[in-house]
C-alpha cells in the first residue's frame, strides 16, 4: 500500500475521535526535535510510530532505532503518511478538524499543501484510488466511504456504503496488486477485504489478529500485494498473504500508545 496505518482496539476508538479533538488550524508544526531522513528498501512497507506529533520512521522490519526522527504537526493531529506528489515516497500528513496539511519530505517544516477535507469527526483514511501513483484524502463517515482523487478542497469523486456503521475499522490496501487501493474493515479479528470501490460483499476474508490488535496493512515483502498486519502493545505481527495463518514476521517497535504506521520509499 502506497500509504497506510493505525494500541488496542479501545485505543484506536480514541484515535477515531482525534480528528475532532485536534487544536486550532495551522500549518506552522511545532518545533524540530531532530530531522535526519532515512531510506527504504524498495517496494517494501517498514514500520513507523507516532507520539505527540513526532514521527519515528525505521527501515527495516525490525527490532531496533529509528532511523529517521522529526516533529510534524501538533499532539492532537491524526497523522497519516502517503506519497503525496508521486515521487516514490511516503511522507507525513495530518488532519487537523477538517484541514489536511501535507508535506512532501521526512523532515520537520510548513506543509507543501493544505485543504479541507470531509467534515469535523470523519475518519481519515489515503490510498491511490485511481492508480496514478498520487496518495489523496478520503473519509470514513459512519460505513459511507468518501474518496477524492487530487490533494485539494472538493467534493468526493468516488462515494460507496462498505461495512457495519459502527464497529468496523477501516484499513486501506491494494489487496490483489492491480495498482489501486481500495477498503477493507478489520471486525475483531477478522479482516473483510474489498478489490473495487464501491459497494459490495468482501472478496478475501481473513482471521488473523487478536480482538484489540491495532491492524496496520502494508506491503511487508516487497510483491505489490497489501496483507495484514497487527501490533499488540509494541509488537509488530505481520503477514504476507491475505490468508488465516501465523506471522511470517515478528519484532517490537514503538513504545505502547504509539500510533502505528507503515510506509514506503520507493
């Protein structure tokens, strides 16, 4: 997945109310802590946290230092990365009410661009809906899915009814690797996964995960193919084929109440 994410599953009920809770719109963030960009290895996901507006980006799925760290945004924002302008690299973004502030490096600083988005309380969600290579807003409001096509203020160009109106997280992928992104909910744990936007019953489904798991999907082994991923407390369980099944693998990262992210570098 070109942009991804997202402590138990209590947590990421509180993480759905942040879009409402966020302080004053700007695009100033907070002062830099430490901004040293890092590299991926390409086509392949690697984990990243967020804590109180700083980022921690790794690249490698494994236990150890960040190799990237910067401050973007204000505690209270709900962060998200995506590759924002089609250059191979997913880079930060955070929703702040109903305004979007997205930035095109891994590096503390202004946004590169702003718009609203959605209303005040809708989940933020970003994929390539399209297949362009361009990562775009779309929003989750009750099981009604919003998705817009460019980084501007609009109306949606995609609109579909997926999942249960209460419950369900929304997780993100492009689960066949045709190219485009499209939805998925994890319901405890079970994973109902979707290869079009639009309206319909799930194509894959998958048991993987415990209950109050944070899911975090991404595209662990580099083939194209989004697959699941948890992580319980700070550790991360990931797996590379949309199936039922153990973790192919498995290390900590983070510190408990991050919130969890994966992104790309390529």
């Amino acid at each position: 997945m070109n942009s991804r994410w997202l402590r138990a599953l209590t947590a990421v009920a509180a993480s759905l109310a942040l879009v409402g809770l966020a302080s004053p719109a700007s695009s100033q963030p907070a002062s830099m802590i430490s901004s040293s960009p890092g590299t991926v290895a390409p086509s392949s996901d690697n984990p990243a946290v967020v804590d109180d507006g700083v980022w921690y980006l790794r690249t490698s799925k494994s236990t150890g230092m960040p190799q990237t760290q910067f401050r973007y945004g204000n505690p209270g924002d709900a962060p998200r990365m995506g590759d924002w302008d089609g250059d191979g690299l997913d880079t930060p973004g955070v929703v702040r009410g109903n305004t979007w502030y997205l930035r095109n490096s891994n590096t503390t600083g202004v946004a590169d661009a702003s718009f609203t988005y959605g209303n005040v309380g809708d989940l933020p969600v970003v994929g390539d809906w399209d297949g362009d290579g361009i990562d775009t807003p779309g929003v989750v409001r009750g099981n009604t899915w919003y998705l817009r096509n460019s980084n501007t203020t609009g109306v949606a160009d995609i609109v579909f009814t997926y999942g249960h109106f209460w419950g369900d997280v929304p997780v993100i992928g492009d689960w066949d690797g045709d190219g485009v992104d499209t939805p998925g909910v994890g319901r405890g744990d079970m994973w109902h996964l979707r290869n079009s936007n639009s309206t319909g019953v799930a194509d894959i489904q998958v048991n993987y995960g415990n209950y109050m798991d944070v899911p975090v999907p991404g595209d662990w082994d580099g083939d194209g193919i989004d697959t699941p991923g948890v992580v319980r407390a700070n550790t991360w369980y990931l797996r590379n084929s949309n199936t039922t099944g153990v973790a192919d693998i498995t290390f900590t990262y983070g510190n408990t109440g991050d919130i969890p992210l994966s992104w790309q570098g390529d």
